[in-house]
C-alpha cells in the first residue's frame, strides 16, 4: 500500500505550449508497474482549454466541477455538465475546455505506452472556440 499525502503535493500550471487560458494540473495517480494508468484533476478558468490532442490509448474525462465543451475533429462541439463522462478513441483528435463564464474541472485518465500518454497538436484558436459557442 501506497499513501501520498496531500501536502506532499504541487499543483503545477498547465503549458502554454499545450493550453489555452489559465490552466491548472494536480496528478492524482501516476503509472507504477506494471500499471500505465495516469489521472489528474485539471482546473480550468473559464473559456480556458487544450489544445488539440489525441492519446494512444485513449483518455476518459468526468466533470467534477462547472461546466464543459469537448470536441472530436470534424464533428459538433459538445457541452458537459457535472457527471458527465466522455471517452475519446485512441487517436481521436480532440480538445476540451470549460465555457466561457465558468469554471471546469474535470478527471483526465490515460494510459501511457513508451512514449507518454498524449501527442499535442495545434492551438485551438479563438476563432474556432468562438465559432464552437455559435452554435448553442
């Protein structure tokens, strides 16, 4: 058994290089093999979000907090609630991040192969989150 005490822990700001907006991760569980499995609670400030990503294995988020858009390339964006669960395919392109006026937090769980457990992409830019919130 492995206990890790909170106050052992830092929340660490996400990369701008990888989001948009003000981003904070906390990592609840890193891999210990022969587990892959990682989770992190991530804290977005409102209209705050990824940048277009995909997993290996794929990644579950659960809302925990506030309210949610995700999106998978090519098709509409989505709004999430509290308890709310999306499971993207390995290799979906997609994003995600809160609406604008609210705060989000959300579980992210992956699983890591050789190389980690994400590949980033471009900037979802705000033309694009914009052109996303037309559409409610």
């Amino acid at each position: 058994m492995q206990i890790t005490r909170s106050s052992t822990q830092t929340t660490n700001p996400g990369p701008a290089d990888y989001f948009t907006g003000t981003v904070f991760v906390d990592a609840i569980a890193a891999p210990v093999g022969p587990s892959r499995t990682t989770v992190g609670a991530v804290h977005f400030a409102p209209g705050a979000r990824t940048a277009w990503h995909t997993h290996p294995f794929g990644q579950t988020i659960y809302i925990v907090e506030g309210a949610a858009l995700c999106q998978r390339e090519g098709e509409p964006v989505v709004e999430l609630a509290v308890g709310d669960r999306v499971y993207f395919e390995p290799g979906e392109n997609h994003w995600h991040g809160a609406v604008p006026g609210r705060f989000m937090v959300h579980l992210a769980i992956t699983e890591n192969d050789e190389n980690g457990n994400v590949v980033w992409g471009a900037q979802v830019t705000d033309e694009q989150y914009g052109a996303a919130r037309a559409t409610d």
